[in-house]
C-alpha cells in the first residue's frame, strides 16, 4: 500500500517540478523515499490528531535565504474541509535530514 502512495507521490512531484519550475542541481543527499518517513515522524511529533490529516502534496523546494537549501516540502491538509483549511508544512532537507514543521490555519 505505501509502495503504491509513494510512486503516486513520485509522479506528482515530477509533474509539480516540471510546472514550478524547481529543478535539482544535483542529487540529494536524501532521496524523497527516504524523505516520506521522516515527514510522517515530525508530523506525528507535532501534531497529535494526523490520523484527520491527508497529505495532499509533496515537491523540491529552495527558498531565498534558507541556509539549509533545498529541501522536500510536504503538506498534509485536514479533512474534512469546513470553513477554515487547517494544513501542516513539514521540510525536510535534502542535505542532512533535518526537519521543520509549521502548522497553519486559513
């Protein structure tokens, strides 16, 4: 089962690089296979109810000024959508693994 979200992610992220734009200078130390576990981790680690979460998108990124670099930014979005999207921003660094977790409300 995981296999299967995971090449669905793959399919996505290329597509979602090719629209942005956002294309990889070299290879990452840590692959998005790799990416996806740690993503969940930090994700269960700062939010407690996840299990109402579903990730709805995963993409390369490399902000301005961010001295960490490029980094697989994953976003989780809560279900069901009401009136306000309730979603978590979870980065995870292509260099060294580390993780940032923002949570956010609209």
């Amino acid at each position: 089962m995981l296999k299967y979200r995971l090449v669905a992610v793959l399919v996505l992220t290329g597509v979602a690089s090719a629209q942005f734009g956002m294309y990889l200078a070299d290879k990452p130390n840590i692959s998005l296979e790799e990416a996806l576990p740690i993503a969940i981790k930090a994700a269960r680690a700062n939010v407690p109810d996840l299990n109402k979460f579903v990730l709805h998108s995963v993409k390369p990124r490399m902000l301005k000024n961010d001295p960490k670099g490029e980094h697989w930014q994953f976003l989780w979005q809560e279900l069901p959508f009401k009136t306000h999207l309730r979603g978590i921003l979870v980065r995870v660094y292509m260099k060294d693994g580390s993780t940032s977790v923002k949570e956010f409300q609209e």
